[in-house]
C-alpha cells in the first residue's frame, strides 16, 4: 500500500473522513466520488491522478 501524497489539509482530512489512508484506497473511490467530497478539488484529483501514473494506475473515472 502506497501512502497519500501531499494534496494539502483540506483534501487529506476530506479522505481520512472517509478512512482512505493509501493511495490505492482513493484510487478504488473514483474522480466523481472524490470531486463529491467537500475539501477534495481538481487540484487534488490532478496529484493524485500523477501519483497513480508513477506507478503505471489509473484513477477510475
């Protein structure tokens, strides 16, 4: 399991709100369900949209 990138306060807290600790947990949510929650922007998405291509994965739509 790959820990979460540095995607700021908001979005960090946004995910361990929802217990989403790693990387391929975040992955499994999807960019709509990420976008949905509160804290979690483009930006964030974008981070860890690079951080899934680092390791040849992809964010689920």
């Amino acid at each position: 399991m790959t820990a979460l990138p540095k995607i700021g306060r908001p979005a960090t807290s946004a995910l361990a709100a929802l217990g989403i600790t790693t990387l391929e947990a975040a992955a499994a949510l999807g960019e709509k369900q990420l976008l949905a929650q509160h804290g979690i922007g483009p930006r964030a998405v974008s981070i860890l949209r690079d951080a899934l291509a680092g390791q040849g994965k992809d964010l689920k739509p």
